[in-house]
C-alpha cells in the first residue's frame, strides 16, 4: 500500500514537473518575437509579430505587400491604378476592385471630403514627385473639372455593357467587366491604401495563427491582439507641432490608430506651409482648423480614409459627423493648440503632461 502511494505520488510529480515545463516552454515561445522593415508605398512600414509561428508568418507578409503595392501604385506602370489613369479599360484585380468600393464607400459618405480623383491637382501641386509648387489659380480651376468620385465608373450602380475586350474569359459576368475613367480623370488611393493593406496584413497574421503583433505603417498603427503578457498596446499619438513629441498614448487592443497630419508632408513657400491634405472643392491645402485627426477603429481602410476626410472637413464638421457615426473615436489636434478627445476614448486616452485633453460627448449637452 505504501510503496502504491509512494508511486502515485512519484507520477503526480513527473505529470506536474512537464507540465510546468511544457508550459514555462509554450510562454517562451509566445514572448518571442520578430520583426520586419519594409520599404513600401513611399514609406517605411516595420511589422513586429510575436510566437512561434510568427517568422514565417513575416515573410508572407513581405510578400503581401510588394504584392498590394504593385496592385495600387501611381508610379508603377503596370499597377492597376497607373492603366486606369492611362484610360486603359481594365478589369481590376480583387484587391483593386476591393479597395476601389471601400473608397468610393467612404467618398460618398463623407460627402466629397475624401475624394479620390484629385489626383490631377495633387500632381499640378508636386506632392506626388516633392517638386512642389503653388499652381496658378485659372489652373487649378481647369483642373477641378476633372474631380468627382460621383463619376467614376465604379461609383455608378450596376454598369450595363459589354465587359472588358481585352479578357479572354469575358462572359457577361458582372465581376469581368471592364472598368475605365472617364477622359481626363485619374485616381490616386494613397488616403485609403495603408489602412487596407494594414487590414490585408492583420488577416495574413491571423490565419497564420499569430495572435499578437503590431503594425507600424509609415504612421498608421494597427495592433493584432494585446501584447503578449495580455495588456494593451500602448500607441503614441504624435504632436503635430513638434512630431518628435507625443501629445498622449491611446491604450488599445484589435484596433487601427490612424493620423493624417499637415506635418506628414508639407512645403513652405514666401512664408507660407502648404500641406499635402487638399479639399476637393477648392484644390488647396485645407484649412478649416485641424493641425491632425487620429482615428480609432476597427477596421484600418476606414479609419485610414477617415482620418484625410475629418482633415478637410474641420473641426465642428468633424465633430458632428463623429456625432452621427457610432463606429470610430478621434483625437484632433487645432490650429490654436486644442486637444480634443472624444468620449469612446475617456479610459484609454493619457494625455502628456503638457497637453489638455478636452473630451467631447455623443450629446452635445453632457459635460
Ligand atoms: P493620409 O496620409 O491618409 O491622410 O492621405 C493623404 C494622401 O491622400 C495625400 O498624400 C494625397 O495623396 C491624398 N489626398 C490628399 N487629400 C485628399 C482628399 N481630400 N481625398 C482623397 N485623397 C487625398
Ligand atoms: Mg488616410
């Protein structure tokens, strides 16, 4: 009886020391962590990821981006976007296509603020090449005849017609249809293009069964789950008067932090700084009090289209359309040194000691 118990308890020790070890084992294999630079879409992203599956996992993401990048490039002449602003009718690849409908989305729901045919008047200022220039007004004006997200083809509602002629499998299959500009109009996705490739790499981590990582995409944050101890990530928001500073940190898990800011690239000229963010209405720089609009989210794309459109539309026009839309928090920063906050963001928000965070509430009355 003895010598049973004495084993017994012999096996409950071996049962208990693997498991320790088993589990003191997987906890380090969680902890680790790899990292990748890359060099895309005029940016530097640096993706970190963390677990055992997470070095294979950054290759295929290497891979994801070149890929998406080749797909949405202006410069490239072979990516999608080039033959359309070639006036090459097309039939768009997946992502293309899919971006395309998330911008146009985003475009109409702004109301214009976010427009993606500007990209005439981006070029005439030089944002697209840094030759930068302040194009004459009669200029500026010729060209706004060419910006409207409503008549791009993709905007229209079930296109009739013959699909592309140049598809060899082209049925009458609405997804082969061709797709080009009107004459004159070109498009740029580079407001939308980040979030959605941020959002294309969350899915590759995920289904590559990575559960922690984040995502640094030449300034737009996105985080795949907590860290790997299980607290939040803690995202730096920039100060866009001084982008070595910080004004806060939002505390976030699964979620996008997304900044457009007048300092991310800009020119000065007779004394004046003309940044890259314009209003589609008048083609210049937009100047309705925003200096930066950080959006909070679920989904990199939209948060990413967001932030460019808050930009132009200013601050109370910012406001009120947070007011009418429950899916997304901001932080904006004013020309005259406001910080304002919105309500989603009470708890995770820590404000700099320097800076006075101002909240805003869903209702206008609450204080
Ligand atoms: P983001 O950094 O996401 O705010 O995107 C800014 C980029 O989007 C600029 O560099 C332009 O290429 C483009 N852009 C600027 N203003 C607009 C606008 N109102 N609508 C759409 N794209 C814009
Ligand atoms: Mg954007």
């Amino acid at each position: 009886m003895k010598a049973g118990w004495r084993k017994g308890i012999v096996v409950m020790v071996l049962i208990l020391a693997v498991a320790l070890f088993a589990g003191s084992f997987w906890q380090k294999e969680q902890q680790k962590v790899y990292s990748r630079d890359i060099f895309a879409m005029d940016t530097y992203f640096v993706i970190r990821a963390y677990g055992p599956y997470a070095g294979d996992a950054l290759a295929l993401c290497e891979q994801e981006v070149q890929r998406l990048e080749q797909a949405f490039s202006v410069t490239d002449a072979n990516s999608d976007v080039a033959r359309l602003n070639r006036g090459e009718c097309i039939v768009p690849g997946e992502d293309t296509g899919k971006l395309l409908g998330e911008a146009l989305r985003l475009c109409e729901a702004t109301n214009g603020a976010l427009d993606i045919s500007l990209y005439p008047i981006l070029k005439e200022w030089g944002f697209t090449t840094g030759d930068y220039q302040v194009p004459e007004a009669a200029k500026l004006r010729e060209l706004l005849a060419y910006v409207d997200y409503r008549e791009l083809p993709a905007a229209q509602e079930n296109p009739d017609g013959p699909g592309n002629p140049e598809n060899t499998d082209n049925t009458e299959n609405s997804e082969n249809r061709g797709m080009q500009l009107p004459k004159g109009m070109e498009i740029d996705l580079g407001a939308v293009a980040k979030g959605y490739t941020g959002d294309c790499l969350i899915e590759q981590l995920r289904s590559e069964k990575v559960s922690s990582a984040i995502l640094d995409l030449g300034g737009n944050i996105q985080v795949l789950g907590t860290k790997p101890d299980g607290s939040d990530w803690r995202v730096a928001v920039k100060n866009p008067f001084d982008p070595a500073k910080q004004i806060g940190v939002v505390a976030v898990s699964d979620k996008a932090v997304i900044t457009s800011g007048g300092y991310e690239r800009f020119f000065e000229q007779d004394g004046k700084t003309y940044w890259h963010i314009l209003d589609p209405q008048t083609g210049y720089p937009s100047e309705r009090g925003l200096l930066s609009v950080t959006v909070v989210g679920d989904r990199g794309v939209e948060c990413d289209g967001l932030s460019t459109a808050l930009f132009v539309m200013g601050t109370e026009d910012a406001v009120e359309y947070w007011r009418g839309n429950a899916r997304f928090e901001m932080i904006l920063v004013t020309v005259d040194g406001r910080l304002l906050v919105t309500e989603g963001l009470q708890d995770s928000f820590t404000c700099s000691e320097e800076w006075n965070a101002e909240f805003i509430y869903r209702d206008e009355f609450e204080k």
